[in-house]
C-alpha cells in the first residue's frame, strides 16, 4: 500500500502534463484545419507517375 503514496502523485502529475500540452495544441492552432488532412489525401501530388 506505500506504492500508493508514489504511484497516485504521479499518475496525477501525468494527466496534468498532458492536460496542459492538449491546450498548448488547441492554442497554437494544430487542431484548425481538419478538413485539410481528408482533403490532401485525395489529391494527386505525383507529377512524374512515380510514388515516393
């Protein structure tokens, strides 16, 4: 049970961490073009025929 007084602190720490970087993402802007993701993989960038 003394694992408790280690293990809780951190898993809280953990979800704080990532909590904080999720914001950090909707902040900066990572999330504002969804559509573009569907809409580029459609798109044909192969001029010469060859994939890369």
């Amino acid at each position: 049970m003394n694992v408790l007084i280690y293990l809780v602190p951190m898993a809280l720490g953990l979800g704080l961490l990532g909590l904080f970087g999720f914001l950090w993402a909707l902040r900066s802007g990572q999330y504002s073009d969804v559509d573009g993701a569907a809409q580029r993989v459609l798109l044909d960038d192969d001029v010469d025929g060859q994939p890369s």
